[in-house]
C-alpha cells in the first residue's frame, strides 16, 4: 500500500505546487499588512531562537513598528544567549520606544508569558 502510494505521489509531482514563501519574496507584503492589521494591540511578542537576519528587515522592521506602537506591550527573548538579540532589537528596531524587553535564557521549554491565559481569554488553573 505504501509503495503504490509513493507511485503516484513521485507520478503527480510535476502538478505539485508549493504553499511555501518567504517573507521577503515579492507579493507577500499584502499578507504582512493584513497580518500587522491582526496584531496591533497585542500585548506581548516572544521571540525564540530567532536571529533577525538582515535579508528579512524589512518584514521585521514592519511587525516591529506595528507592534511596538501599543505602550503595554513586552517583548520576552528566548534563547541561549538572549542578549545578542536584546541588542539588536534595541539598536536596530526599537530606538527610542520605551518597550520592555525580558532576556530569557532557559531553553528547555517554550516561554508562554506569565498572563498568557488572560490574554487568550481563559481563566487561569
């Protein structure tokens, strides 16, 4: 079963289009601004593992922008060293907004922000 199976997918290949983009890639700006549209008020950003390449500032720079104009916002960092990009947030994409950012430097689960129920509308346990 898992051989014929495999048939016609490798059969069906050249019919195969992908759902992947990046966020860079041309076209794809609507979908930032509708995403942008969506979090505006939200209260906090977590950031795991992430770089903040420089071929995505412009994509970074917009989100930011957009989230960092709500004054109660906090940006918690998760990572193994959360500080590098403390400072890139700071230097690069912050400047003078006063937003709190939270290094958090324990990897071994995912960080979910102390008011995580009351913002997703659930009452706490």
């Amino acid at each position: 079963m898992v051989v014929l199976y495999f048939l016609n997918v490798t059969r069906c290949v050249n019919r195969v289009e992908s759902m992947l983009s990046f966020a860079w890639e041309k076209g794809n700006f609507e979908l930032i601004n509708v995403a942008c549209a969506k979090i505006v008020n939200s209260q906090a950003l977590v950031i795991i593992g992430y770089s903040f390449p420089f071929f995505n500032r412009e994509v970074d720079t917009a989100i930011i922008q957009v989230l960092s104009s709500n004054p109660r916002l906090k940006i918690y960092v998760q990572d193994r060293k959360p500080m590098d990009v403390v400072q890139k947030l700071e230097s690069g994409f912050l400047g003078d907004r006063a937003i709190k950012v939270i290094p958090i430097d324990t990897i071994d689960q995912f960080h979910l922000p102390r008011n995580y129920n009351h913002w997703a509308g659930k009452k706490p346990l």
